[in-house]
C-alpha cells in the first residue's frame, strides 16, 4: 500500500511540472496490452503533438463477477524529458456486467447480465524506449461506476501498458 500511495503523489506531483515545451507524441496511432485489475487492448490515435484519444477494451474477472468494457478517453500530455511524458484525461465506459451464478442452501442463483456504465478519468507516466518504436506507460484510472453500486473506484484501476507505435 505505501508502494502505491508513492507512485499516485509521483503522478500528482507532476501536474507542478512546466507547461512550456510540447509534449513528444511523435506517432500517428500507438496499439498495444494493458494490464492490471483488468486486462485489455489499449489504442491511442493521436491528435496533435499534446493530446490524443485513447480506447480500452478490458475484460475483468474474479470468483463474483465479469466485467466488459469499452472506455474512450480524451488525454492531455506533458513533456517531462525527451523520453518521457505525463499525461491526464477524462472520458466515458460502457459495457456489461455480470455477477457469476451460485449455488446458495442447494438452490442455483443465477444472475442476468447488466449494463455499465462510467465517468472515466486517467493520470499517468510514459516511457518511450529510444530508438525502437515501443512504449511502457503506468497510470491509474478512477471512474464513477453508475449502475451496479454507484461507487467511485479510485486506486484499484491501476494499469501497465506496453504500445507499439506507428
């Protein structure tokens, strides 16, 4: 817990960091693996040299529940050095959910799939690796889950990402 509370006072400790130079989003599109509490697709098509749209198609899955969802984003980035940025953004999810089907006193409970739906949000760090056209990034992305509980998820939503860029 301590490892990860340093990580998000590093992310938000970056918002202090100028504005003055571009960001470096030097590719057109960037695809690639997201991984964490849900695993997925991450593509980012880039707008111009400071901001970009980014979808996540992720799956999520534990012994009560399975979780699919299609997040866009709308991402803001800042240089930080000639290899790395720092980025934030907000966007929307949707999807479906599911709580998975029980045997409860020997009678079966099963459960209908649902929709999802969220208020996305994204801070985060990436590393473009010099001279290959690959990148890492780690970020945390909180939402606003409106149907199943009506909560906010702040630091379970942690990812790991590694792009290829073109």
């Amino acid at each position: 817990m301590k490892k990860l509370s340093w990580i998000f006072g590093v992310a938000i400790g970056l918002l202090g960091v100028s504005n003055e130079a571009f960001a470096q989003l030097d590719s057109k599109g960037a695809i690639g693996a997201r991984f964490g509490s849900a695993q997925g697709i991450t593509y980012r098509h880039t707008l111009s040299n400071d901001r970009a749209l980014e979808a996540l198609l992720s799956i999520q899955s534990n012994s009560n529940y399975r979780r699919f969802r299609v997040v866009g984003l709308y991402e803001y980035y800042k240089p930080l050095s000639s290899a790395f940025n720092w980025y934030y953004g907000f966007g929307g999810g949707l999807g479906s959910y599911k709580e998975k089907d029980k045997t409860i006193d020997g009678k079966r409970v099963e459960h209908d799939s649902e929709l999802a739906l969220s208020i996305d949000g994204i801070i985060g760090i990436e590393y473009n690796i010099p001279e290959t056209p690959f990148q890492v990034s780690l970020d945390v992305k909180p939402y606003f889950d409106f149907l199943q509980s009506s909560s906010i998820k702040l630091i379970d939503p942690i990812g790991f990402s590694f792009r290829y860029k073109f």
